[in-house]
C-alpha cells in the first residue's frame, strides 16, 4: 500500500470506525514541494485548486508550504478564509457569481471572470478595479466529455474569439485585465502542455496590463499500476522556452524589467490523490451463481466516492483480512470479484469498466470474508470533496490526517443522523 500499513489500517478502524478517509500529511508535503519547485523562468505561484480536497487542516498543511488557493465558489472562498487563508492569496475561479461578490472582493479575494457576464458584473460592482479572466483558448484535453474544460463543448471560460468584448467591456468601466487564465485541464504530456501555454501566450500578448498568467492545473497522476504521472520538472522545463520569448517581448515592449510578472499553475489532483485513501468494511458477500459474478458489498460507495460511478475512474482496491493477530492470516487465495457500494443504486460500483461507467470490471483480490477491511487508494482528490453525500440518508465519514511523526488525528468528525437532518423543518 502507498502510505498505511496493515497494523495502520487495524488500528485506524479500531479508533475512528468505517468508512473513513485517511490522508498523508508526508505525501502532501512533498507533493506541495514538487509544486513549488516548477522551473519557470519568472515568479511562480502555485495555486491548489481546493475543491479537490476542501477539508481545512488540508488547506493549512499547503498554506504552510507557501502554496495559493483557487476556490470554484463563493462558498468555498469562504471555508479557506474560515481555516485563516490570508484573502489575498484566495482567487475564485466558479460558474457561478458568489452572492456575496462585493464583499469578498473587498475583503481583499482575487476575482477571475469566467464569461462577459461576470465580467460585466465584475465592472458595475469595482469600476476602475483590477480582475483576471478566464478564457477558453479552442482546445481541450480531459479524456471525456465529462472532464473537458476547455474547446467548444466546454462552457468554462470566455471564448477566446471573444476578446474584442472583453476590451470593449474594459474600456466601458475602466477594468485593467492583469490576469489570465487558461486551465484546460492538459495531462501529463509536455508537447501538449507546449501547445497549451502557446495558445495562452499567444492571447497574453493581447492583454498590455497582464500580470499574472495562469495555465491551469490536470497535471495527471497514476493511480493505478501502468499508468504515466505527469512530470513536473519536464513540462516545466519544456515549456520555460516559450515563457521567457514572452517574458522577453514583454519587458522590451515596457522598457523595464519583469519583477511584476508571475505564472501561476493550479493543481487539484496532482497535490492530493495520492495522499488519500478510504478505508471501508466488507458487509457482505454475494454472487449470482455459476457463470455469474461474485461481488464484495462495502459500507462506502458512491457516498464517499463518485468518480468510478461518474466516469469509469480506476482507483487501486485491497482486501486487507481482518483479525489477523487473532490468528487469521491471508490463505493467499485470490477471487475476481465486483466490487459495490451499500447504496441502494445500481451504479454505486467500484470496479466499473476503465472510462465507461456503465460497464463492469473484474478486480483479483484476495479471497475476502465480512468484516474485513476494504482499502481504496489513490482517493484524496474529488472524494471527499464530491462524494453523493447523505444518499440513503448515510451520513459523511470521519476524515483523519496521518501527521509526520505517523500519528492519526482526526480532522473531520463522522457526521451524526442529527447533524444531517438538523435544518429540516
Ligand atoms: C479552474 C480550475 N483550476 C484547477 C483545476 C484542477 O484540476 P486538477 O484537479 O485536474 O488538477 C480545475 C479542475 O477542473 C479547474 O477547473
């Protein structure tokens, strides 16, 4: 297993019960460094784009290492300065316009304007202000429709056909465009990133105020065995050339130099998947008979995991047996099972086909028994954080940190029946 070990894992269900999340604290850190040490050949800033893993004693652990954050809401701009994120080290990023746009801005929140009206909006509430926009440069690499997030079947950003509208709407209320932001989620390939930071450079030289150019996070992680991580220091350097022609125009075209400027990437993913795993029990065995399936029902699911619901993603699944100092070691038998949650919906599954939710895929694992523990790893990005909560009416999980010196704290109590039900009238 990447972080816990099986005495780990005993004592953790022994303390805090299933299903929990557990993440790393040493992990984090190091990941947090990776981020940081990005060669560029300017300022760097990297931003964690907290919906991944929102919960605060997260946020602290990557505000301690220098890191920024990205919130995709109001509400989330909020919850990072609830954990005592300075403001201006907050920037909202969100479909949707934060109720409360004014005051968060006053409050000193960096606003990024993802269409022409927030833009606008933007202008009538700050005329004269500074903001950043989003822009949607024509391409796209999440690997389906349900992860793009740029090129036209993406609604994410301002077209970047539309630039025109967005200097006519500067001139309308006096705005200096001094960011821009180009997240369109590119992988782990660096000539893909090359052709990415091209086309955001290629619209930065339009913009004569800017300061701080985004590329967006989607640096890719291999969860499972076989896959390829994306390689910080590659893509970095592979797009540094690119950053310095620009920076180089830029400084000629002002005649001083780039002490100003920043490049900011903003990770999700890559700073937290793998610090994170769920740990759930084994409550019952099923199968459909000969030329069925056998499957392993958890008490976790889609309430503390969507992803493989959503989009078919694989996460790495281990059978530990229970009770093994009461006697009972692994047989070292193995069985090809589906593995499903305790909601009751057909497409709470853990092990659906690799991309394709509706399908089903066998995983070998050790022959289990009820009781057992289940481990998924590879779950610290977009678990917690977007997970069907409260489905069945089951309530959150506990979250623990296992800090540096290996200890488990409890960083999010388990949610009560009461809790859940506490606003309803
Ligand atoms: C604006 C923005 N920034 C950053 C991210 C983080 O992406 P990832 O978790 O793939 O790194 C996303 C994800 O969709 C995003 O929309």
């Amino acid at each position: 297993m990447r972080f816990l070990t099986e005495p780990q894992i005993e004592s953790i269900r022994e303390r805090f019960g299933t299903p929990v999340y557990v993440y790393d604290q040493r992990t984090l850190e190091e990941a947090a460094d990776r981020v940081r040490a990005f060669p560029v050949p300017c300022r760097l800033v990297g931003r964690f784009a907290m919906k991944a893993l929102p919960t605060a004693a997260v946020l602290r652990i990557f505000d301690a290492k220098g890191l920024h954050i990205d919130a995709s809401s109001g509400f989330e701009a909020e919850r990072a300065l609830a954990a005592g994120i300075a403001p201006e080290k907050i920037q909202i990023t969100a479909q949707e316009l934060p109720k409360d746009l004014k005051g968060l801005v006053q409050r000193g929140v960096l606003f990024n304007a993802c269409s022409l009206h927030q833009l606008r909006r933007f202008g009538e509430l700050f005329p004269g202000g500074e903001v950043s926009i989003r822009v949607n440069p024509g391409l796209g690499s999440g690997h389906n429709n349900r992860t793009n997030v740029g090129g036209p079947s993406s609604s994410f950003g301002i077209w970047h056909e539309k630039l025109a509208l967005v200097q006519t709407l500067a001139r309308e209320f006096d705005l200096r465009i001094t960011g821009l932001h180009t997240h369109v989620g590119s992988g782990g390939d660096p000539e893909v990133w090359k052709h990415c930071a091209a086309l955001s450079l290629g619209i930065a030289q339009q913009l004569p105020d800017l300061n701080r150019l985004s590329l967006g996070g989607g640096f890719k992680v291999a969860r499972m065995p076989g896959e390829k991580a994306a390689d910080l220091d590659a893509i970095g350097r592979a797009l540094s050339p690119q950053i310095a022609e620009y920076l180089d125009g830029r400084s000629r075209a002002r005649g001083r130099a780039n002490d100003d400027f920043q490049l900011e990437i903003e990770p999700g993913t890559y700073l937290v998947a793998l610090a994170g795993a769920i740990l759930c029990e084994v409550i019952d065995l099923v199968d459909t008979g000969a030329g069925g399936n056998r499957f392993i029902k958890i008490d976790s699911g889609m309430t503390e995991l969507l992803r493989p619901s959503l989009y078919g993603a694989q996460h790495p699944i281990a059978v530990v047996p229970r009770y093994r100092e009461n006697g009972r070691t692994a047989s070292g038998d193995e069985d090809d099972y589906l593995v499903v949650g305790h909601c009751c919906e057909s497409g709470d599954i853990l092990t659906p086909a690799p991309g394709d939710p509706e399908g089903l895929t066998h995983r070998r694992l050790a022959r289990a028994e009820i009781g057992d523990t289940l481990v998924i790893e590879g779950t610290g990005a977009y678990a917690s954080g977007m997970a069907a909560s409260n489905y069945n009416s089951f309530p959150k999980a506990a979250e623990v940190l296992i800090e540096r010196d290996g200890t488990p704290r409890l960083i999010r109590k388990r949610q009560t029946l009461a809790q859940s039900l506490e606003n309803e009238l």
